[in-house]
C-alpha cells in the first residue's frame, strides 16, 4: 500500500477549489484529493469528475450510514464516479458494510478502497457513555468498529495516527490508517485537539495523512505540500 498525502479540499465552491488546485498544476505529483461533503453537496457529482480529469486521485468522504440497501444503491452510484477511495460509518453494522462491498464493486472485479469511521474524534467517551449508552472505553470501541470493517472485508478505518498502533496490532498491517488531525510542529493546531507532525505520523505507521488547513491555508501551499510529503513519505 502506497503511503500518501491526501489534501482535504474543504472548499464550498467548483471556482474555489479548482483555484487552488491550479496552484499545483506544475507539479510533478499530482496531490491526493479529499472531497468532502461540503464541496460534494455545494458543487455535485460533477465536481469529482471534473477532478478526476484533472489527473488526482479522490477521497470522497461522504461516510455513509442507512440501511444496506440503500447504502449498496449509493455506493454503486459513487463507483460510477470512479472515486479512489470511499467511505462510511462502521456503526452501520457488518451487514451495512458488506452490502456496501457490494454496491462499490465495478463488473470486473475490482473497486476502490473502502474505509470506515469508527467513532468520530469530535466524540468524547462521556457524550458515548451519556447520549449513546455505549459503556465501554473509547479506545476499545475503536478497536472493536474497526475489527468489524475487518470482517466485513474493508480495507481500513479513518483514525487518529496515534490509534494507527493499534489498529494495525489488531487488524494487520495491511489493514489502511488514514489519519487526519496532522499538525507542522511549528505550526497552528486549530480547532484539531490530538495532533501529530507528518514525521511522526510516519512513525506511527500512518498509510495515508489527511491534511487541511496546514495546506490549504498556506501562505505557500505547495511549499506546504512538498515539506508533508518530505517528512511522512521521504
Ligand atoms: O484542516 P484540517 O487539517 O484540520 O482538516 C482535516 C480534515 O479531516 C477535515 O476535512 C476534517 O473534516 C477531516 N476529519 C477529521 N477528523 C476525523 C475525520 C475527518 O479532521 N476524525
């Protein structure tokens, strides 16, 4: 599994991120997109296409979570788009999954990569405890979400790097990390609460950092790109 730096384009707007990414147009690597639910609904389906023409790989993060059914229908729509990477909500159950497995798979077999998210970081374990009834600690639910990806047959969770350790114990080294919340040491943390370095993600076994702000507020994003994929890819 090829590690990566995938850009978050949190942007509300087709001109606003296709501005950006202009930016990058002399660059040799084309950067890893991440399409959110704020530019999908903002701009639509055309937007991901629009990308993909471009020549960037895509991360839609739409994290789905509905019936099996419904999910399955939803993913075979978004394997239309010929994304790169997908997901949605472990909380779903197994049978969600699998039958999201399923919608996403193209007639020849293959499909992009399908990931899940276990507990949200904005979650703490006293709202699970308190408003989802869920007792247990949150770091043994994570584990628990993402060893039911595993058996589901998806191929990795969104986490924090510092639960990258853990998961990959649990589920396999194989099983992808792709994890946001990455911070320059020098630089601002933001509204992110559990934030590590690009080098450090590297260490911690991360596949792929999601990276916003550090980037796309930049003074100098490409600078800002180059110095994430010195120190987490080398
Ligand atoms: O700007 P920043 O680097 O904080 O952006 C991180 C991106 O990763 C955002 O798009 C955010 O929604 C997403 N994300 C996150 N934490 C999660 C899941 C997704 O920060 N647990």
């Amino acid at each position: 599994m090829g590690k990566d730096v995938i850009i978050a384009c949190d942007f509300s707007s087709r001109e606003a991120v296709l501005e950006f990414l202009d930016k990058f147009s002399g660059e040799a690597r084309k950067p890893y997109v991440k399409i959110g639910m704020e530019l999908f609904y903002g701009a639509g389906p055309e937007i991901v296409r629009e990308i993909k023409r471009r020549g960037h790989q895509i991360f839609l993060d739409l994290k789905l979570c509905d019936i099996p059914n419904t999910v399955k229908k939803s993913m075979a729509v978004l394997r239309d788009l010929d994304v790169d990477m997908t997901n949605l909500h472990a909380f779903g159950t197994i049978e969600m999954m699998k039958a999201a497995i399923e919608g996403l798979t193209r007639p020849d077999g293959t499909r992009p990569l399908l990931i899940a998210v276990t507990q949200l970081t904005s979650t703490s374990e006293q709202r699970m405890r308190d408003e989802l009834l869920i007792d247990r600690p949150l770091a043994e639910v994570v584990t628990h979400y993402a060893k039911n990806a595993l058996a589901a047959g998806l191929d990795g969770v969104v986490c924090s790097p510092l639960e990258s350790p853990t998961v990959h114990a649990h589920c396999g080294a194989g099983f992808v990390t792709v994890t946001p919340g990455v911070r320059f040491a020098d630089g601002a943390v933001g509204d992110q609460v559990r934030v590590t370095t690009p080098a450090r993600a590297r260490e911690l076994g991360s596949d792929y950092i999601v990276v916003g702000r550090p980037i796309t507020a930049a003074e100098d994003p490409i600078g800002a790109y180059r110095r994430c994929c010195e120190e987490f890819i080398g």
